[in-house]
C-alpha cells in the first residue's frame, strides 16, 4: 500500500522525536526502571496521536488502555515479561482498527507474528514507494529541485571560505571544530529503536488468516472407535487409581518413605513425570474426544472421561505437595514457584478442555479461554515480586531463625539482589548468631549499595526500590557498603587471600664457593 504524504511525513517526524527521546532514556542507561516506562508511554502516545480510529474500536481502545498500564508498571519495576505483554498490548491496538471484528486468539496469534516479520522490511518498503512517488512528478521538476537546492548551498559554501581566508577570527573557529569521533553503537541503537516505532506507527497485519486446525467432529483413523476409546480410559483410569493409591498412602498420609529414597528423590523423580503425564492425558482427550464425535457423545465415554480428569487433577495436586513438601524441607526459589504456576495452569488446561468436551464448545473459545489464562499468569508473575516472596519465606523458615528448613542460603539471597534486601534487614533484627548477623549485614549492605547507586540516575530509578529503601531507613539499616575495600564471599564470610609463594629464580643459585 502506497503510503499518504501528509501522513506519511507525519508519522516521520514524529518517528525521529521518540528515537530522539530514546536516545536520551535509554542509551547508555545503568538500568531500566522511569526510562523504560517513559519510552513505552512515549509509543503510546504517539500511535494514539496518529491513528485516532483507536478510540472508535472497542477492542482497540482496550488493548491501547492496556498497553499504558503495562507502560506505567514499567516504573514500578521493569521486567522482560511486562514489556513482552505492553508489546503484545500496543500491537493489538494499532492493528485492530483494520483487523475483522471478533478475531479468536488464535487469528490474533498470526497477525501479531506476522507483523513482527514485516516491520523488519517495513521501512524498506516505505523508502520504496516513497522514491516511486518522486519518480512520478517528472525529471525536469526533480532536477530543477536539485539545482535549486543545491545552488544556494554552493554559493554559501564558496562565500563563507572567502571570509574565511580574508577573516583570522572565522579562520579559527572553523580550526576550533573537532567532529565528533566515528560511534557505531548509538546509529545501531537508533535503528532498533527506529525499527520499533515505525512498526507501531504503520503496522503491518495481514489480509487472510489460517484457520485454526479443526478439533471437532469424528475422527477418521483406522482402529480409533468408540469401544477402543471406551476401553483405552477404563485401562487409564486404573492405572492412575494405582498412582493416586500410592500418593494417598506415602504423600497425603505423611507416612514414611520406602526404605533407600529420600525425600529429594521422591519429589524429584516424582514432579516432571507426572506433569508430563497429565499433558499427554489433556492431549489425549482433545485429539481422540472432540466435540460433535460419535465417541464424545457416548454416555459411558463421557463418564469414564470425567473420572479421568479428575484424577489427572488430583495427580497435579499430589505434584503440587511435592514440591510444597520439599520447599518446606530445603528453600524457595523464583523457579519453584514458577513451576507450582505451570501446575495450575495445567489444571486449568485440564478442566476447559472437559468443560469444551462436555459443552460442545468451539476451538477458538478453547484457545482464547487458554491464552487468557496464560495472560494472567504472565501478568501476575510482572507484578508480583517473586524473589520478594521467596526470600521473605527462605527468612522465615531459615533454621538459624527457629523455622523448619535448612540453613539460609545467603549466596541464592544475594542473587535475588534488591529483592532480598528488606527480608535480610529483617533477619538482622532477630536474635541470631554474631558471625551469621555479621555475614547477613554484609550481604545486605552490598545490595542495598547497588540499589542505591541504580536510583542515583534518575533514569533507572523504580518506584519499588524507592520503597525498599525507605524499608530500608525505617529499619535502621543504611543503605551502604560495609567494608570498603575488602573482598567477601557470596555468604558475606571474608575471602582468605593467601599469600603467594616466593617466585623460583630463572637461573640457578651459584654454589658456595664459586
């Protein structure tokens, strides 16, 4: 499509302005924190500015609205995941007013891609038709242009190098010009930032979509009937009934353990297998049980199916509370608590594709209903502080703090970095012992010193850590390195240096007497 000058030209200008504020924002920056945030509302505006049909959309106006939360929760704390979904956000606004009504997930799905693919060409493509559009007015016009440009710039050029021979004032202060050295990461950096906000302010979508694979209907494969299904989920659901068995008997009980396994095994060998096993189970049902099938009308099936389910749900609860059970042993960390999301998400999973089963739903209400769970989750994950959460229970539960799990782990704190901060000021608090509460400042002074040094740019400053600090300050903990100069260990234990040894002579010593 060809590009409208006015708008076009437009759409330039105020492309160079956000490039020109990204530049200032977020070259060179010590961190990501009000520049990020302020860059992503600068897009914001800026395809709000151009493309007013945003607010005539309902789902445009919507993902727009979305996408300036996302932008403002960048000051809170950036993440990768939050500028992901203000990504996602903003590329559904700018799309949506071209875009046919009540699209599923699925359709959006390719648009968005898509339109990642295309803005790489995008500005190539613009140059073109821009140069065409040139071309059509005429090579005496363009010519006349050139000479008409480039006569006063000749003129200009000669004139001012008159003066300056005849004049030592100019003479020195074109000596006095020094260009500024050759940079190549700032022009790659415009680039990418430029590559960005053109695709933002003229996206690419597509005309046609692929319709999502059907999932309905009966199922065509030689040996796949009703009997089989039917007998395939009688032989399921006993032996699940088994697994479930023994989970009651050595996990929900609390009775001991086979002899030889400990529990790390136990939770270990016992977390992965099963989740995969529950996947295969939702897959199962929705490839051999679609909606509108002859087998999926089947009240035995249907029934056999339930009982199935609801024992894949109860092997992803007995999944959970082995990994409860073993945090409660040894510690939390950011991945187990990602991990026990990805087990709701499962089970979630799980019961739409019953529910669409049971309920004749479509594909597209399967997908949507999926990618909003996903959403959600994703979203949870940018606001909650997940390393805020692990490291306030890793305190809690430390042994040296009278809890029930192992000794803290002040290596694993120290790589929660800001997060752990308030949780060790915290500890600090408590009766512990010396050479511990000694270790645990050290390691909290550090990571109060390089959360204080990332909010001395005003770039890179968080609204979060603006709190933990004030945490910090109510505390009674200042926000300073302790032991300057001295190097510590990840646990804050004082590194012993040892001295070298005396270096060998190249030559041999001469022998008494020579």
């Amino acid at each position: 499509m060809r590009p409208r000058m006015p708008s076009f030209w437009v759409k330039a200008a105020l492309s160079l302005a956000v490039v020109a504020a990204a530049d200032v924002l977020l070259f060179d920056a010590g961190g990501l924190g009000l520049n990020l945030g302020l860059f992503s509302l600068a897009l914001v505006g800026a395809l709000g500015f151009v493309t007013p049909a945003i607010f005539r959309h309902r789902l445009a106006l919507l993902a727009f609205a979305a996408a300036a939360l996302l932008a403002v929760l960048q000051i809170e704390r950036a993440t990768f995941v939050g500028w992901m979904l203000f990504a996602v956000a903003l590329g559904v606004a700018a799309l949506a007013p071209r875009a046919p009504a009540r699209e599923d997930g699925w359709r959006w799905t390719q648009r968005l891609v898509v339109g990642g693919l295309k803005a790489l060409v995008g500005p190539l493509v613009d140059l073109r038709d821009v140069l065409r559009a040139r071309a059509r007015r005429g090579p005496a016009r363009t010519a006349l242009m050139v000479v008409s440009a480039g006569l006063p710039l000749l003129g200009g050029v000669v004139f001012v190098s008159l003066f300056a021979a005849a004049n030592p004032v100019i003479e020195g202060a074109f000596a006095a010009i020094r260009l500024p050295e050759l940079e190549v990461a700032r022009p790659v950096f415009w680039a990418m930032i430029a590559l960005i906000v053109w695709a933002v302010l003229r996206p690419r979508g597509l005309r046609r979509t692929l319709d999502a694979p059907r999932l309905d209907g009966d199922l065509d494969l030689p040996g796949v009937t009703t009997g089989s299904i039917c007998a395939s989920l009688v032989v399921f659901n006993l032996i699940f009934a088994v697994q479930n068995g023994l989970d009651v008997a050595f996990l929900w009980s609390g009775a001991g353990l086979p002899e030889g396994m400990t529990f790390a095994d136990y939770a270990h060998r016992g977390a992965y297998p099963l989740i995969a096993t529950a996947l295969l189970a939702g897959l199962f049902v929705l490839v051999f049980l679609r909606p509108g099938s002859a087998t999926a009308q089947s009240q035995p099936v249907r029934k056999l199916v339930a009982l199935w389910v609801a024992q894949n749900l109860f092997l992803v609860a007995s999944t959970a509370l082995r990994t409860f059970d073993y945090v409660e042993v040894y510690s939390l960390t950011r991945m187990r608590i990602a991990a026990l999301l990805w087990m709701a998400l499962i089970a979630v999973g799980l019961v739409l594709i019953t529910w669409r089963l049971l309920r004749g739903k479509s594909s597209g209400w399967l997908v949507n209903a999926n990618l909003l769970a996903a959403g959600a989750a994703l979203l949870l994950c940018s606001v909650v502080d997940l390393g805020a959460i692990a490291a306030a229970w890793n305190v809690r539960h430390a042994r040296e703090a009278g809890g029930r799990g192992v000794g803290l782990d002040l290596c694993y704190m120290r790589e929660l970095r800001g997060a752990a901060v308030v949780s060790l000021a915290e500890m600090e608090r408590r009766e512990l012992p010396e050479d511990l509460r000694r270790r645990v400042a050290v390691v909290r002074a550090e990571l109060a010193a390089d959360m204080l040094d990332r909010t001395r740019d005003w770039r890179g400053w968080r609204f979060r850590d603006a709190r933990r600090l004030a945490r910090l300050e109510a505390l009674g903990s200042p926000a300073s390195r302790a032991g300057h100069g001295t190097a510590y260990r990840c646990d804050g234990a004082l590194r012993i240096l040892r001295p070298s040894s005396p270096a060998t002579p190249l030559t041999p010593s001469p022998k008494p007497g020579s």
